[in-house]
C-alpha cells in the first residue's frame, strides 16, 4: 500500500491573508495531519479545513507544519503537521478574521455593522487656503457682477478638479489664465 493510498480525507489550507488553496488529499489523524505534497507553503497558524463525506467540516490551527524532505524515490517530501483542533466558536472565529487593505479619503469596509463615524477630509490644506483667499480677492476688487461670478466660477472650477483622485496641472492653470487679469490676482501666484 502506497502512502498515496492513505490519504482518504480531503482538506483545505486557509493561509492568513484570506487565500485559500484547492482541496486536496491527505491523512487527519488524531495527533496530525499527513500531507504528502510539497507544491505548497504550509506555514504556523495557517488552518486547515476538513471537509468531511457527511458534509461536515473541521477546522484545525497549524502549530507545526513538519516539513520533510524526501527520502530517495520511496518516500517523497510531505508534511506530518502537529495540529490543534477547533472547536466551532474558535474556528468562526479564525476563518471570519479577514484583513483588509484600503487606502484613500473615506476609504472604509463595514461588514454587518453600523458606521456612525464622521470623517473629515483634508486634502492639500495650502492649496484650500490659496483658493479661499483667491476668492476674497475677486470679492474685493471692482469688477462687473458678471465678471466676478465668472471668476468664482473658474475658482470653483479649479477647486472642483482637484477633488479628483489625479488633478491635471495643464487643466488648473488654463483654468488659472481664463481669470480676470488684475495685478492683485496676479501677484498671488508669483
């Protein structure tokens, strides 16, 4: 009989970062697991899950993965892991523990729960004030009604644009050259 032969049950390897490999053969035992394949990265704390014929799982943490190297073509390399067996509240628990990696303004994962947070964006703080004061300027000088809604018009324009997750610096400063031409304006930008 071949150890290929022994290897009845079929098991999953649930790494930490959330993947998880095909099912596979291999030998759960009491005091481990076999695992005659050596294609794959078993690692401490990884779990293994046992999907029984009855349509049961068991779940158990790796504690030692017991890597061996073959031993000339009889014996090839394998596993003999030493494991811990969860009980259900433990292994919900381990397999529901999944990491997220997000980035941005805002970026957020509520998973069955309630956010209630108030986030506050402040994104490039200088240029905000450069545009505010840009906009009391226009309010202060002695232009035509229609002439500074217009200007305020490209201000909130530009403002607008840079909102986006890649502003164009082309598209701010055409956007900067369609303002009204007054020294006052001109020198902020100097």
């Amino acid at each position: 009989m071949s150890f290929s032969d022994m290897m009845k049950d079929k098991i999953q390897v649930l790494k930490s970062d959330g993947t998880k490999s095909t099912e596979m053969n291999a030998s759960v035992q009491i005091k481990g697991i076999y695992l005659m394949r050596s294609d794959i990265l078993v690692e401490p704390n990884d779990l293994i899950q046992r999907v029984m014929s009855n349509g049961g799982t068991e779940t158990f943490q790796v504690i030692d993965p017991g890597f061996h190297e073959g031993a000339g073509h009889s014996i090839p390399a394998h596993y003999q892991m030493k494991v811990k067996k969860l009980a259900l509240p433990e292994s919900e628990k381990a397999i529901q523990s999944i990491t997220y990696n997000i980035s941005g303004p805002n970026a957020r994962v509520n998973n069955n729960s309630t956010d209630n947070s108030n986030n506050v964006v402040n994104i490039n703080n200088e240029l905000g004030e450069s545009l505010d004061v840009l906009k009391a300027e226009i309010n202060r000088l002695e232009l035509s009604v229609k002439e500074k809604e217009d200007a305020l018009e490209v201000v909130g324009a530009i403002e607008e644009h840079c909102k986006t997750d890649k502003p164009s610096k082309v598209v701010v400063n055409a956007l900067m050259k369609s303002l009204p031409n007054v020294a006052s304006i001109a020198s902020m930008w100097r």
